[in-house]
C-alpha cells in the first residue's frame, strides 16, 4: 500500500511526479484544492458545474425501470446517462445542446437549472431546464422527447434562479427574476404552480429595497411555502404569512448545503465566491 502524500508536496508547482500524486491521494480519498484562484461555486471548489441528483418518493409514482443520472452545465449542454448493473458501465443514452432562440441570440444565458417535474395521471417525470431569458425546456424521461414552455406570467424578467418547493401536490416552484422599471432594476419572487402543461401564478411579491443583488433560493423541507432568498448582504425567510429579514456581511452566496436531523430547526451551510463559510440556523 502506498504511503499517504503530504498536502504540501501534492500542491508544489514543481513537483516532477504530480500526476501519480493525484492518484494516489485519490486512493485516500482525501480531498486537496489549489490555494490560489479558487471559489466556492455552485457547490464545488473552482469554476466547476452543478450536478444534482433528485429523488422521487411520491406513492403516485411509478418507479423508474433504470438509474438516470441527469447531468446539465453552463455551457448549455445536457446529458442523460443510465447504469447498468450487468456491464457496472455508465452509459450516455442522451444528449442535447440548447438551442438559442433567434431574437434571443444577443443576449447572454447565464444559468441552468434541473429540476422534477411530476405530470398527473400519466406518471411519468420530465426534467426542466430554463435559461435567464425565460425559456423553459422539458425533457420527458419516458421517450426523452423535449417540447417548450414560456411562461407569460414572466415575460420580460430576466430569471436569477428557480427552484422546486418541498410538500406540494401540484409541482410548485419559485422564481428570483428582476425587471427593469423606471431606469432601474426590481427584485421579485413569483411562486408559480405547474398544471395543464403550463405554469400559473400562485403568489407574487416585490422583495424590499435593502434586498439588492439576490442571486439563490433555497427551498425549506417541512416547510410546504418556506425559502430563503440569500442577497449580497442580507437573507429572508419567506412563508405564506410573510416574510423576516436578517441582515448579515458582505457575502456572494454560490453554494449552500443543509445538515442535521432536527426538524424543528434547519441549520444551512453557505459558501461565497471568495471560498469563506457561514452557517445560519
């Protein structure tokens, strides 16, 4: 067995045998990152991607006949791959890259994001891919087709981020977008139920003006309306019956990741661009 490297040779510019260090470090499992250029983002160390795996547990649903794996990038890409357990192989069984929309091509599609999409009685789930632009992209994983939505009750929004809310029926999701009134941009969140193949408003809401440069939602479990819209120097905890505001320092929240059991209390862990760490409970 090979002895363990130190971190100070692992990480030297100069080191002749670094390939075969990373290797064995890999063998350790340890975990090392390069001290210089280095950011928390969209929960990896580096300018990395976000890889999501969701899990459905709803008794309506029929279980899935193969174990996807469901991979989407900034780069506009997007990738289906399936195991299988004969061969211990993963296997690509689907690709696509998201087409820009012609009075779309000038304008910059800054973020993707998946998520689950449950469509009743048909119990099948698609996959859901927006851009920035308000262009929404289900992918049916029953036959892998792909057909779009364009949800009027957010034309001219430019979307920050979407995510799906715990404890609904109807798939529910919220919406951090920003319009452009009066020479000067306006936060708003929009929780919007999907049903009937489309989208529909469910609640709306101007976020306060000391709520600048929101960029993440977080869903709250046990909690059916419950997230957390984390701002550059400040977060809010939105439920039905309002919203409460804390004020915190100057941090650009890129990841975030929950732990502990106790329902009662939800403790969260956020990482900013500048790679520091904040724990709010």
């Amino acid at each position: 067995m090979s002895t363990p490297i130190s971190p100070k040779d692992f990480l030297s510019r100069t080191s002749s045998s670094r390939g075969i260090q990373r290797f064995r470090t890999a063998q350790w499992n340890y975990v090392a990152t390069v001290r210089k250029a280095t950011a928390v983002t969209h929960s990896c160390v580096g300018k990395g991607s976000l890889v999501e795996i969701y899990l459905i547990t709803e008794n309506e649903l029929k279980p899935a006949s193969a174990n996807y794996l469901f991979i989407a990038t900034d780069l506009y890409k997007f990738c289906v791959h399936r195991w299988d357990v004969v061969s211990s192989k993963l296997i690509t069984i689907y690709t696509m890259r998201y087409p820009l929309c012609p009075h779309l091509a000038e304008r910059q599609w800054n973020y993707c994001q998946g998520g689950t999409i449950c469509r009743r009685p048909s119990n099948y789930y698609t996959v859901a891919l927006y851009s920035s632009q308000v262009r929404i992209t289900i992918i049916r994983t029953l036959d892998f087709q792909e057909f779009e939505l364009v949800p009027g009750s957010v034309v001219n929004t430019i979307i920050l981020d979407m995510k799906f809310l715990y404890g609904h029926r109807p798939p529910t999701v919220v919406v951090l977008g920003k319009k452009l009134v009066g020479g000067r941009f306006r936060f708003g969140v929009k929780v919007l139920e999907y049903s009937d193949n489309d989208f529909h408003v469910r609640a709306w809401e101007h976020l306060p003006g000391y709520i600048v440069e929101s960029t993440l939602l977080i869903p709250v479990q046990k909690d059916p309306y419950g997230f957390l819209i984390m701002a550059r120097e400040a977060f809010s905890y939105v439920q039905e019956t309002g919203l409460k505001t804390k004020h915190m320092g100057s941090f650009n929240i890129k990841a975030y990741g929950r732990f502990g059991t106790d329902t009662k209390k939800h403790s969260y862990l956020l990482g900013d661009h500048d790679g520091r760490l904040l724990l709010i409970e």
